[in-house]
C-alpha cells in the first residue's frame, strides 16, 4: 500500500438527494479533512479527528478551500472542442454547419489523439473527473478518447457515434458496421481500467430502423453497457422525426420499438416530452440529461426540472461540448438555475452541485464509485476557492453560511475557481 495522504479544508459530500431532503442533504465541515490511499477516499471527518487517527500520513492543507467530489458531466461531444461557441444556429443548421465538417477530421487518429488530451486537460482544468461522450462514426475516435483518458486515470463513458442517413459521404457507416465495429470496441475497452463503453446512436434522424434494430440487438447482447442518444431537443427536430417515422406512437417510441428503451439508457436534453413519454421513462428508470447552457445557446427550449423530479425522474446535469457554451459544469449549474427562475422553480445551491456531481453518477450507474466524497469511493475530488475572483470574493465575504458562500461561485465561477483536480489521488491540476 502506498502512503495515505490527508487533504485538509472544508469538506462537503452528500447523505441524499436535496430534492428529497433538502440542503440538510449535504454534509458540510468547516475543518474537516478527506484521507487518501491507493486512489480510494478511505475516511473523511473532522481534521482533528483524522489527523490523531492517522498521525503518519502525509499532510496536504488546503486552507479554506473547499474539498469536494470532481464534477461528473453526463453528456458531451469531445468532438467539437474545437467549434465549441460557433455562431448562431438551430440545431439542424449547426449540425451541418459545425458539427459534420469537424467530426470529418477525426478519420485521423492523430487528429484526434490531439483532441481527446485537449479536451480531458480542459475537463480537468475545470473541475470534471468524468464524462460520458459521443465519439465520431471512426473507431480511432474513440482508442483516442479511452487511451488518453486511460494515461490520465480518469474514468470516462463513451461510445462510437452511428449513422447511416441525413448526414454527410464520409460520416455514415451501415447498420452492420455500426453493429460489428461497436461490438468490437466494446469487447477491447468495457471494463478495461476505468473505461466504459456507451452504445451510442446520435439520434433517430440519422439512423435508419435497420441501424436501431442492430444497435437494440447488441445491447441486449450486453446489458450491463450504457446506451445514449438524444430526445425531444427542439420541436422542429421533433417534426423531422414524425416525418421519418410516421409509424411512431411519439419521439421516444422510435427507440423503444428497437430495443433502445431501458434503465441503463440516457437521453440528452428531453425538453419537449409527451405525457406518455414522461410515463414510460419513469416506469424504466431511463436517466434524463438536462444540457442547460446547450438549450439556451441554440434555443431549444427550457427544461422541466423540478416537474421531472417530482415525477421520480432520474436526472444528470451536462455541459453539452460543444452544443453547449462551456467546458464548466459550474456554467451548467448556473444556467440551470436561470432556467429554473424562468420555469418559476429556482434551484438551490445544493441541489445544483448535487446534480453535477451524484445526480450524474446515479444517471451513468456510477454513484457507487463516483460523484460523492465518501469511503470506498475513487479519490475524483476538487478543491473549490470560493473568493477566486474579486467579484466572488467580496459577495462571498458577507455570507452567512455555506450556501451563501458557494452560491456566489457557481454563478461567477470558472476555472479559476478550481484550485486543485484529482482523479483517483493524482493532482491533475495543482494551483
């Protein structure tokens, strides 16, 4: 065993959910202290407490900072780090605008070694341990994402994205490749290290029924992987699939009728829900991701947190790179709170870090071993500086509690507000 470490500042984890229990969900020390060892948190309590049990760790003093779980991003397109804030477009538009012509680049597998390490640097830059992705149509897309993830220690979902329709020569393959090649990537990196693969059908639009059928038959092959796609994101997408689909009872129906219903199952943004498709994720346990900033940024509409929880949703929160305006889950969280404002259901502070960090854990069936500051689980934490900036430091001054101090931070912040990134005990980003 290596040498434990203990990281001392406030510490905040969480016994449940804050839609359930409120901020009295969360478990905030003022001077606590988290103990490392081996990548695991082994214990986190008081300083004082940690400090007289393990008198020979070695001893890492965060000051004030505050030390909690790495963020855990739900849904993401590394693909498009580099178009991320293009200009002006639906979705639709954007897709053939942006999105198709850059994921064309990523043939290369050097092109997209390149971007795989630049999009993990900057997810540790700014505070995310994990994140569940779409790759592009090429396998080498996704050996870059997993081995460079795999070289950083972080644990990372991801799939092959699979279409053979409404996109461009060059960025279709065919139902069976789609079949044989992620059959293949899931066999070589599934449970390989800390690698996950996600079955990943872009959407129904660029995928014929043949594609969803197969894609349904191999997940049903091995169930125990995470499929993804995207649901109800504007309402002219809707209308494109109705089209495509006339059979369809509804939009998620398109996915149900090929296997690709199911509780292991996440469904980017679902802002434009039917009654009977609330009703059939509920009863699957199916997790919806919530793409704030994405929603805002290409105008898809607001999303009904607070209705969908009430209903018994499982919920994650995402940043949506590159659809989405930021790389910060922080970002996200303040969207999602200026979405809820509009909605007429702000989100408290607790709810919000909640949702990024257990609340996508529960979704991606990760909350056993990330999303949380907790023994047993891997040491992905950060370490927060709530007076990052002068503008946060001086709102943050005058708070009366914990929620008063952070909050400032999740409107304001970004990556300077990360002090420090670990991914299982490694420093990923050191001040």
């Amino acid at each position: 065993m290596t040498t434990a470490t203990l990281h001392l500042g406030q510490t905040l984890s969480f016994a449940a959910s804050p839609f359930d229990a409120g901020p009295d969900a969360a478990q905030h020390q003022t001077h606590g202290a988290v103990l490392v060892q081996d990548g695991m948190i082994r214990a986190v309590g008081s300083a004082d407490d940690l400090r007289a049990a393990y008198p020979q760790a070695v001893q890492v003093d965060h000051g004030d900072g505050l030390i909690m779980a790495g963020f855990v991003d739900a849904h993401v397109h590394y693909p498009q780090t580099g178009i991320i804030a293009s200009w002006g477009k639906r979705l639709i538009d954007w897709l053939n605008s942006y999105t198709f012509p850059e994921e064309m680049r990523f043939g290369d597998a050097d092109y997209a070694t390149e971007i795989a390490g630049t999009y993990l640097d900057l997810l540790a830059a700014h505070g995310t341990t994990s994140a569940c992705s779409y790759c592009t149509i090429h396998p080498q897309s996704v050996n870059a994402l997993f081995g460079a993830a795999d070289a950083r220690g972080m644990e990372i979902f991801a799939g092959k994205t699979c279409m053979d329709r409404n996109a461009p020569d060059g960025l279709r393959d065919t139902a069976q490749s789609a079949y044989d090649d992620s059959k293949a990537l899931l066999q070589k990196w599934h449970g390989r290290g800390r690698a996950n693969y996600v079955i990943t059908p872009r959407f129904s639009p660029t995928s014929t029924p043949e594609q969803l059928n197969a894609l349904g038959a191999l997940w049903a092959e091995h169930p125990d992987c995470l499929m993804q796609t995207h649901l109800s994101e504007q309402l002219d997408e809707i209308e494109w699939v109705k089209g495509l689909f006339p059979e369809a009872r509804d939009y998620l129906d398109t996915y149900e009728q090929h296997g690709l219903l199911g509780a292991r199952g996440l469904y980017g943004h679902a802002i434009h829900l039917e009654p009977r498709e609330r009703d059939r994720l509920r009863e699957t346990g199916a997790g919806l991701i919530h793409c704030p900033t994405s929603n805002t940024f290409i105008g898809s509409g607001l999303f009904d947190m607070n209705g969908l929880m009430a209903e018994g949703q499982r919920i994650g929160l995402a940043t949506d790179t590159g659809g989405g305006s930021s790389f910060s889950m922080l970002r996200s969280m303040a969207a999602a709170y200026e979405i809820g404002q509009l909605k007429g259901a702000p989100l408290h502070a607790s709810a919000l870090l909640w949702l990024a960090t257990q609340g996508s854990a529960i979704t991606l069936h990760a909350s056993d071993r990330i999303g949380n500051l907790a023994p047993s689980m891997a040491a992905d934490f950060i370490v927060m500086d709530l007076a990052s900036t002068p503008a946060i430091a001086q709102r943050s001054a005058r708070a009366n509690d914990i929620w008063e101090a952070i909050f400032p931070t999740i409107m304001m912040g970004d990556d300077r507000a990360i002090a420090a990134t670990y991914v299982a005990g490694r420093a990923l980003k050191d001040g």
